[in-house]
C-alpha cells in the first residue's frame, strides 16, 4: 500500500506548470493550453510539492499499467460543480494502457471500443467516425459521438469530441465535452487542441 502512493506521488512529480495557462507533462512530451478560469480538479499542492521527482520509463510502464490501467491525469470544469446543476463542459485528459503497434491497429482498437460504448450508452452515435488526423506532426485518432443522459426524468444530449494518442504501451485520452444546444465552446476546444505539443 505504501509502495503504491509512494508511485503515484512520484507520478504526480512529472507534472509541471510553467504557466497557469499551459499543462505539460514533460514524461510524457505532451503539453496543452488550458481554459482560462476553468476549475482544476487535480491537487496543485501535490503536483508544485513534488515536482523535484522523475520516474524511468520502467516505473511509468508500471504505472500505467496499475489502476485498472487508466490512469487520469487532469480534468478541468467550466463551472463548479458545488454551485451549477446540470451538464457542466468537461475536459478530461488521461492515459489508458493500450498495445497497439501502429496507428492502423489503433484506429481498429477505437472503432471497437466504441462498439462497447454504444451497448452501455443511451442513443449513443457517432458524429464523426473514428479517423486518424495530425497533432503536431503525429497520428491521432479523433472521433465525435452524442449520446443521451437521463436524471430524474430529464434528458440531457450530450457531446464528446475525443482525441486519442497513441504512444508506446499506452495512449492519451482527451475528451472535450458539453450538453448539446446549453452553449457552444467548439471554438475554445479547437484553440485547445490546436495549442497540442507532442515531443516523444
């Protein structure tokens, strides 16, 4: 048990802001501008106390492949959560072990994936079929879909774009997601992910 919050406090270390508006993750090589006043849900505290740490690509193998192998890296909300009811628009950034070998058998593993989502998701559909597109110079797979969500007797449509990553033994998920027809952020999401630097 020790060990293990010893691994993830270390994980925590690779973590460096350099600037409020800018999340990089130099272990990784991925970086990416973040919304103005939006809500941070990670621990700063942590992540400014141990930033003085680095793991090895053993330790971050094993690190992702712990935790159901889903590891999440950062979300970021435009309201809080606390104060709003509703769908408020999320984003969310997170590794998920995965081995495909190249960007072909990627997309194959997120068109299957998605398979799976349709059966656990209400009216879930695609908007725009997975495709592989470029990220600064790297195959990304990127895909739409809607789907509905139900609470107490209220439905609410709602939409993720998503943007996977492939790297070695896992991959980088990004999802930018919002309620259909509340508010429109399609354009801070693609400054977002325009802003994208993949370096390893």
């Amino acid at each position: 048990m020790k060990s293990n919050l010893l691994v993830v406090l270390f994980f925590f270390g690779v973590l460096n802001f350099y600037a409020q508006d800018r999340l990089e993750i130099k272990k990784l090589g991925f970086s990416m501008d973040i919304p103005n006043n939006w809500i941070s849900v990670n621990n700063d505290e942590i992540l400014k106390n141990l930033d003085n740490y680095d793991l090895t690509d053993k330790q971050l193998d094993e690190l992702l492949k712990s935790n159901n192998s889903s590891f999440n890296i950062s979300t970021y909300t435009k309201y809080d959560s606390r104060k709003y009811n509703g769908i408020i628009p999320t984003i969310k950034i997170r590794t998920v072990s995965n081995n495909s070998i190249d960007s072909a058998e990627f997309l194959k593993f997120v068109q299957n994936s998605n398979e799976s989502a349709k059966k656990a998701l209400t009216n879930f559909r695609f908007i725009e079929n997975p495709v592989i597109t470029q990220i600064s110079n790297n195959d990304v797979v990127q895909f739409s879909v809607q789907f509905s969500l139900i609470n107490q007797g209220k439905q609410y449509e709602i939409k993720s774009n998503s943007y996977y990553i492939l790297r070695k033994g896992y991959y980088i998920s990004l999802n930018f997601i919002e309620e259909i027809g509340k508010e429109d952020n399609n354009s801070l999401f693609e400054k977002l992910i325009n802003s994208i630097e993949i370096k390893k």
